[in-house]
C-alpha cells in the first residue's frame, strides 16, 4: 500500500483528490501526523509550500516525492517544480487514471510529466547558448552518465566503441559548459534533460 498525503489550500479541491485516491485499492490515505509515501498537491498549493515539501519532520522526510498539481500547466511551470523537486507534473484537471499512475510512479522513484508536455520541456532546455542541443544520442549517455556507468559499460550497453563515447562526452561537456561527468549530470537534471 502506497501511503498518500492531500495537500491542497482549498478544502473542496482537496476532498475532491481525498476521494480520486482512495478509488485506487492499492492506495491509502494518511493525516498529516502520518509518514506519506507520497504527497499530492493540488492545485494552487505549490505557492503556499516550499518545494520540496519538507513537513518540519527532519531529514529523512526530505525526499518524500511530490505529485504536483498546477493551475497553469506550462512548460517554465513544469521545469521549475521539477528543478524544485517535483516527481510528477500534471494539468489541474487530470485524471483519476492520471493521477494514480503519476502517485505510484513517484512512490518506485520515477519522474513523468504529461504526455503533451514533455516534448516541450525536453526541446526547451536542451542547449544553452555555449555549444547548441544535445542530441538523442547524447541525451541518452548523460541518462547513462546518471546512472553510474562508466564509458566501457556505457559502449556495451549502445553496442558502439568506447572512443565513440569520448566522443560524445566531449560534446556533451562542451553544450553544458561541464567540467567533468559529476557537473555534466547535475545541469542535466536541473534543467530537465534526464529524469532519474
């Protein structure tokens, strides 16, 4: 069971997503004196917390993952609550099917956006002006990059030489002015490029 916590500053929207989780079997609700799995704002409440919603409760409820309802869904909305901390951005009128899936994604570490979003926030912040847009290709070695591969492991898994990866590691520093794999990871994430 996936505990969930409904957070939202209107008391209507959230007994309206009270009663969207607890249609889902395989999720139940909690009270603020509980530790959620996940925690799901409804609309307009990301302006009154702090993202990531801490809870005053110490470290350990640090990284408690956030589904994010916002009243107006746009990319540069996205992409800040997702910097923020953000596991799930949807529309303010999603689905319960929407929302189910975004809470237990979050609950196995996921991150997703809605599927007419995520083009956007992908294309938007993929260069920077240094050296232009990361290709698919060179997205996907920084996604491997994040998960701890090094460049042998990351050429066995394309099926390309491991001279091929340099190659593409370069660009990749170069397009996010990077240092070395730990900056070019972390601009990754910050900007939305890769999803951990």
């Amino acid at each position: 069971m996936i505990r969930v916590l409904v957070v939202s500053p209107q008391s209507g929207a959230r007994r309206e997503l009270q009663r969207v989780v607890a249609r889902d079997a395989g999720l139940v609700l909690i009270d603020d004196e509980s530790r959620p799995d996940v925690i799901l704002l409804g609309p307009g409440a990301e302006a009154q917390l702090p993202l990531p919603l801490r809870l005053e409760r110490g470290p350990e409820h640090d990284a408690t993952p956030l589904v994010v309802l916002l009243d107006e869904l746009d990319r540069t909305a996205a992409a800040r609550a997702l910097r923020a901390g953000a596991r799930a951005v949807l529309p303010p009128h999603a689905s319960a099917p929407q929302i189910h899936a975004a809470i237990r994604g979050a609950a196995a570490g996921l991150t997703s956006v809605s599927a007419g979003l995520a083009p956007a926030l992908f294309e938007s912040d993929a260069g920077d002006g240094h050296g232009g847009t990361l290709t698919p290709r060179e997205r996907e070695i920084l996604t491997l990059l994040g998960e701890g591969l090094v460049n042998k492991e990351i050429a066995g898994r394309l099926g390309v030489s491991e001279h091929t990866v340099k190659t593409h590691l370069a660009a990749i520093y170069d397009k996010l002015d990077a240092a070395n794999r730990a900056e070019a990871v972390a601009t990754g994430l910050r900007r939305g490029l890769i999803m951990l």
